[in-house]
C-alpha cells in the first residue's frame, strides 16, 4: 500500500468514512439462496456514497501479465491524494472473454473488500471454490426467486493448474541439454526465476510458470545463426 499527496488528510477522510462501512456484508433475510457471497454491485451499493460524502472515490485498473489479470485499486481524495493498494491477481481458467471477465469482476470485488476491510459473510470461503472449483449451493428454486445480490466463484473455475508430468518432463528434458549434470544443482533457482520467488521446486510450478520456463530453455538452445549462414554464404 502507498499513501501519495497529503497522508493526513486522505488518511482522515479514510477513517471516517470506515467507521461508516458495515464490516460485515450480511445477507437481507430475504431468503432468496442458501449462499453468502457479496456481487461486486452489493459491495460497491455498500460504500459509494458512504465514499463521497468523504470526498473519496474508488478507482480500479485491470492488469495482466504471464501469472493472469488483475486490479490494481485505489482510493482518490478530492485534494489529489491517494491510497495505492498492491494489485490482486489470479489466473482464469481459461481465456476465453467470459472467463477472463468473470476474474476480473472477482478481482474488483475480493480487493474491495480487502482494502476497506469488510468481510463477505459468514459463509465466505476466502475463495476456496474459485481455486478448487467445487459447485456452489443451489440457490432456491421453489420459489422462482434469483439471488442477483450474492453469488458464488465463476463455476467454470478449475483445479490448480499444477504441472502435468509431461511438461515436467520437457523442462527436465530441456534442462539437462542446457545445463548438462548441473542441472540438478540449477532446478531449484529456476523454479525461483519462473515463479519470481513464489516457488521452491519444479514440481510446485503453475502451468504458466512451466511453460515460460520452456520458452527459456528453448531459447537457450536456438543456435546463433552466423553472418556466414545468414541468407547467403559469403564468397570465398
């Protein structure tokens, strides 16, 4: 988190709109579904105005990278000031745009949550279905009713996308032609550099991290195409 302008007077007009916000984002009574899960839109109807009457409002920006997409969020003062939270990022299923804007939408709402310390109800499971992809509850279908203010992880989340042997074995593969008997003294430092730190060993690589562990590899092994063999050989 970084505080910019004035920490002061973003950090009073922080404080007292929290007192404001409800940290527990509970469900109305309505009965609508057995689920416990704020929408984006619950979060966001929860602290706006509580947000403008302290003259703050917030402001999120998508990112991506080789790991997956994400937000970066903020909280802009009307003085110019701002508190700068970390960016929150997570690896779609898929890329498919549905997938990819169902992450993102999670991405804005669990950064919300985080950065005005609310909590999305008693039965938040801090993401466990959005990493292991179990089903959700099933919200109430005897009375033909919709839950559109609580739902659940996007239900085509998958499984941790750990490396499969095959791609294990090409990195080892690939590893060995490279850094030949040292390879096994080198393993560890590349699973550090494929996962910037996050992962000790090969084994524990996501798919991703594998996969640009590859690409290193194999670019290693391209050969350097020489003046003599680049297009045309020289005359003798």
């Amino acid at each position: 988190m970084v505080i910019t302008g004035n920490p002061a007077e973003v950090a009073a007009a922080y404080v007292a709109a929290r007192k404001e916000i409800k940290t527990l984002l509970e469900k109305d009574g309505t009965g609508h579904s057995n689920r416990s899960y704020p929408t984006l839109a619950n979060v966001l109807n929860s602290i706006t105005s509580v947000l403008l009457e302290h003259n703050l409002v917030v402001m999120q920006e998508t990112t991506s990278n080789e790991f997956g997409v994400g937000v970066s969020t903020s909280l802009l003062h009307s003085s110019g000031s701002s508190i700068d939270f970390a960016p929150l990022t997570m690896q779609p299923a898929d890329l498919k745009p549905q997938t990819v804007g169902s992450t993102i939408t999670y991405c804005r709402r669990y950064a919300l949550v985080s950065a005005l310390g609310m909590v999305g109800g008693k039965e938040d499971d801090d993401g466990a279905q959005g990493t292991f992809g179990e089903k959700p509850k099933a919200a109430s279908a005897a009375n033909g009713h919709h839950d559109d203010l609580w739902d659940t992880p996007a239900a085509h989340a998958k499984k941790p996308d750990t490396l499969s042997p095959d791609i294990l074995s090409r990195i080892t593969t690939l590893g060995v032609e490279v850094y030949g008997k040292d390879f096994a003294t080198q393993a560890g430092k590349l699973a550090e550099w494929a996962s910037q730190g996050a992962r000790k060993t090969l084994g524990e690589l996501r798919v991703a991290e594998g996969e640009k562990l590859i690409r290193s590899l194999e670019k290693k092994l391209k050969p350097v195409t020489s003046p003599e063999t680049n297009g045309h050989k020289q005359a003798a």
